[in-house]
C-alpha cells in the first residue's frame, strides 16, 4: 500500500503464527488490487472509467459497505470527509514546490462532491460527467480492521497490525503486557510526543508531516479541504483511539478537515484523542500509559 507494513504476532507455534500472518498479507495484497487507483486493472479503476462517462455501475456487498461508511463520513463531517475529492491530486503534486492555480482548482470543484452521486445500493450512478471515487481515507484503515480479525479467527489472540502508523490490536503480549505505541511528533523527526499503553482498540493519526510542500516558510499539506481545494492549516497532528481503526482513521481525517472547530468536534465525539495545532498548541484527552484502553 506504497507504505511500511508491520505484522507481530504471537502464537501456539510458528507454523500458526506463519499461517495466520500469511492471510493477513493475502487479504492486504487483494484489496489493493481491487481498490488501488494506481492499478488499471482495479475494480476502483473500472468504476471510475464509468464515472468518466457518467453511467451507472453495480457493486458488490464489500464495496457498497464501503461507500455506506463514506456517505456517513460525508454526512458527520458536514461534507468535509468526501471521497470524490481525490481529483484534486491533478493539481496538487506533493512531490514538487509548484503550488497550483486558482483556476485549475476551480476546473476540479466542479467535478467534487459527493452530494452529485446517486447512491441507491448496489447502483452508483455518477450523474455528473467526470466525477471519480477515490477510498484512500478508508481502505488501509479497513484492511488494518480486516487484519486483526482474520488472525483472531485463526486462532491467534495475542498481536499488534501496523499498516503505515494505523494500527488495531489484536491482543495483548504474551505475557499480558500492553504494547507500547509512540505517537509521532508532527515536526521533530524520530520524536514521539506521547507513548500510550495499548492492550486493544485501534489507534490512527492524520497530519501534515507525511506529504507536504514547504514553500517561503508555508507548508502545504496532503489534507486537503474538498471544498475549498486548499490544504488545512490549523492542526498539525490529530491521532484518535478507537475500537476500530476504520473509524479513529476517519475521526482524525475529520477533526484535521474541520480546522479550528477540530479540538471541539473531537471532545463530542467522546474518544481519546490528542491533537497539534502549527502554531506549537496541543491538547486531547489521551490517557497515561496503560490506563488507556486496557482489557478488563
């Protein structure tokens, strides 16, 4: 998933551990084959290609739970959350110091938003000539989610699943100690700003450090807000704990999107959190070490 990939487990034997790890890479490897947007032979390629022309296509139950999350995000992010708004990577190319024309970004908005679909599982009708679909806010976080069932089912109780920093525990250590997960510091480089204590639940992070162009002292991250088509510039890091990592993926996709009105959002939402503003401010409710999490 064009990103470093951890597995730990612990087993009744390796040829377990072994077996359960390979289902893992299995079913990680078939969903970014169907759902990659680099991939032309992807089923998310070929919805697109529908899209192009603005027809109408059927999906299969896995994919329309997928676009049932989306709406929901969509609707709770009061539109911010929106997986059409992919497209705008035509513009902004974070692996160059060009920032785009406000021109061209108006050209994109015109072809964002998913309130100009027609979802009426299983049919996606693209009414709107040229719209795309792009799962990059949700996939890795549901194949963390899908991951640390499918050892649970193999019988493998006791791990941890690090796709790329989206993380799902699957169990404790062996010996019953909580892993221990450090949260990336959002601009010292190999810095943590906090360790938690993690015997279940799901931990994700979204932030401007992974992808970004530096531009006369302005950093332009990859979060971009679909309405504007403007990277966020409040908050520098928000990292959510969840019972699964689909939804601390999207809680702190949504608080980065919501820019001020972030640190609010996440405190309603109830879950433990810990969130950096670009101005050095932080806050969050994250507990200390293994109070955070813990089985009982």
């Amino acid at each position: 998933m064009g990103t470093p990939c951890e597995i730990q487990l612990f087993a009744t034997s390796k040829k377990n551990a072994e077996k359960a790890a390979q289902l893992v890479i299995n079913d990680v490897n078939r969903l970014e084959a169907k759902y990659s947007r680099y991939k032309s032979d992807s089923f998310l390629t070929k919805i697109n290609t529908y899209a192009a022309t603005g027809k109408e296509i059927s999906v299969d139950e896995e994919t329309a739970g997928l676009l049932n999350y989306a709406a929901t995000c969509f609707q709770q992010s009061d539109g911010l959350f929106d997986v059409t708004s992919g497209k705008l990577r035509q513009a902004w190319r974070f692996d160059t110091d060009q920032i785009p024309e406000q021109s061209t970004l108006n050209k994109l908005l015109e072809k964002i938003g998913w309130q100009r679909l027609d979802w009426a599982p299983p049919f996606l009708n693209f009414s709107v000539a040229g719209l795309e679909i792009d799962f990059g806010g949700i996939v890795k976080e549901y194949a963390v989610d899908r991951a640390a069932t499918l050892c649970l089912e193999s019988g493998v109780c006791n791990g941890v699943i690090n796709l790329g920093g989206d993380i799902k525990i699957i169990g404790p250590q062996a010996d019953g100690s909580p892993w221990r997960i450090g949260i990336r510091h959002p601009r010292k480089k190999n810095a943590v700003i906090k360790t938690l204590s993690l015997s279940q639940g799901a931990l994700a992070s979204s932030g401007d450090y992974e992808r970004f162009i530096l531009l006369n002292g302005t950093r332009y991250s990859h979060v971009l807000n679909p309405k504007t088509a403007w990277p966020v510039k409040y908050m520098s890091s928000v990292s959510v704990v969840a019972d699964f990592c689909v939804i601390a993926g999207s809680a702190s996709t949504i608080a980065m999107l919501k820019e001020d009105e972030g640190p609010e959002w996440l405190t309603e939402l109830t879950l433990p959190h810990l969130w950096s503003t670009v101005s050095g401010l932080d806050g969050g409710d994250l507990l200390q070490e293994t109070e955070c999490y813990q089985q009982k």
